[in-house]
C-alpha cells in the first residue's frame, strides 16, 4: 500500500513539474516573439522615418530648385506689347517694353525704340509735314531678345505720289537693356573682323528672294572699297547724339538673332533696295 502511495505521488510530481516547464518554455517563447516583434516594429518604425526625411530632403531639393529658377525668371521677365503709329496712309508698328524690373531704364529704352521707329518719318516730313502724299507700312519683328540684350528689324514700303514705284524699306534698332542705351554695331562687335568675313565670300550667306538676286547682291559688296566700307561699318546704326536718335549716314544696319550678326547695306532698286549679309559664327 505504501508503495502505491509513493509512486501516486511520484507521478504528481512529475506532472507538475512537467507543467512548470511548458510554462516557462511558453514565456520564453512568448518573451522572444514580443522582443522580435518589437525589433520588426522598431525596423519598420525607422525605416518610415528614414523615407520621411528623404522625402523630407526632396521635398526642400525642389523647393531650392523652384527658388533658383522663380528668381532666375523674375530677373528675366519682362514683357513685349505693339504699339503703333497712324497718320493718313502712313502706318508704323513698333514694340514696347512692359513689366521691367527698373522703371528709369525702362523710360530709356522706350523711348530708344519709340524714335527709331519713327525716324524714318523724317525723310518725308520735310517736304510733306502732313504726310498727305505718302503711302507707308512698316512692321517689326523682333530676332533677338534675353535679359541683356533685343534686337529689331523694321521691315516696310513707301510709295510717294509722284514716284515711278515703290521702294522697299529696312533699318533696325539694338538695345542694350542692362544699360538701357541703344547701341551700334561696333559697341557690340568688332568692325574689322566683321570686315574680313564681308570681303571672304566664304565667310557670307546673302539673305536674299532668289539666287540670282543673292550674286548680284554678293558682288555689289565684294566691289566696295576695304577703306570705305569699314567706314560705313563703322557709323552702322541708329545712335544718339545730344539726346536726339540719328540715323546712319550711309544706311548701313546691323542686327543679330541666335546664329550670330547680320549686316544690312543700302543698294540700288535693280537689285532690292537694300542686301542682308549674315556672317559665320
């Protein structure tokens, strides 16, 4: 009998001390999967804020970019609008500057490209102070144009009663809008190397209604004297002289646009009334 007490009690022993066991076993897997399921979570917690500040970091990237480039924009920004003249039959577009980050300068320049486009007026108004004898249209294009620099061309027609036909009119005018001067060719390029590229018929391209127009233009030019015609490059364009725009005495006009300058010379009207020449970069 006692022998059955002791092996009943033995087997008490045993379960309970099989019992402890799972229950530490299953707190120390319970302890683990809360350690590692707090590892996952501080993993994924960090990597939210590593994505946060990248994307933090782009976020202030672009903003410094559209900074940079709102302030490189505004530098740059001004506005074109057309303007225009009427009297009679006698009718001039010409461009004005609008939204210009300096109000002296944009005064200055206004009033540059206003009396350019007008002065060809002054050819007329001599003998006809009304205008009533002339027919003339004159349009604008602009060929260039950035934060330094806007270059013109005027390009047109007059018929005078009494002449036997029309003639072709062309000048243009260069502003420099930092200074808010006009300028001429030579405040702007130098005139002998402009020179040399005229008198090499490789170094010209004549802008020119036909091929046979364009030699003929061509040898008009190769024919002017080196002496004379850097003369005449150098007085080139509009300039001012005691506040007042004058005109080139020679006729002689320059532009450019994004390829590079282009020179534009007075010739007889069997050959256009007036020959463009536009020079190798």
């Amino acid at each position: 009998m006692k022998g059955i007490y002791a092996l009943i009690l033995t087997l008490v022993l045993s379960v309970g001390l099989i019992s402890c066991a799972d229950k530490k076993v299953s707190s120390n897997n319970i302890k683990e999967d809360n350690e590692v399921s707090s590892e996952v979570n501080n993993e994924i917690i960090s990597s939210k804020e590593d994505k946060v500040e990248d994307s933090q970091k782009a976020l202030d990237t672009n903003k410094d970019k559209e900074s940079s480039k709102n302030l490189k924009e505004k530098s740059n920004e001004y506005e074109l609008v057309s303007k225009n003249y009427n009297k009679n039959n006698v009718k001039i577009n010409y461009p004005e500057i609008k939204k210009f980050n300096d109000d002296e300068k944009l005064k200055s320049i206004n009033k540059y490209l206003k009396e350019s486009a007008l002065k060809v007026l002054d050819d007329y108004v001599k003998e006809d102070p009304n205008l009533e004898a002339v027919n003339l249209n004159v349009n604008y294009d602009v060929k260039f144009k950035n934060e330094k620099y806007i270059s013109i061309v005027y390009e047109g027609e007059v018929n005078v009663n009494g002449t036997a036909y029309p003639s072709s009119i062309f000048y243009t005018t260069n502003v420099d809008l930092e200074s808010g001067n006009i300028i001429r060719l030579s405040d702007y390029s130098n005139v002998n190397d402009i020179l040399n590229k005229l008198k090499d018929p490789k170094n010209i391209k004549v802008i020119a209604e036909s091929d046979e127009l364009a030699a003929a233009q061509k040898d008009f030019i190769l024919n002017i004297g080196n002496d004379n015609l850097i003369n005449m490059l150098k007085n080139a364009d509009f300039h001012e002289v005691n506040t007042k725009i004058e005109s080139p005495k020679d006729g002689v006009y320059s532009y450019f646009d994004k390829d590079g300058v282009v020179i534009s010379l007075q010739v007889n009207h069997a050959i256009g009334d007036h020959a463009e020449f536009k020079l190798k970069a």
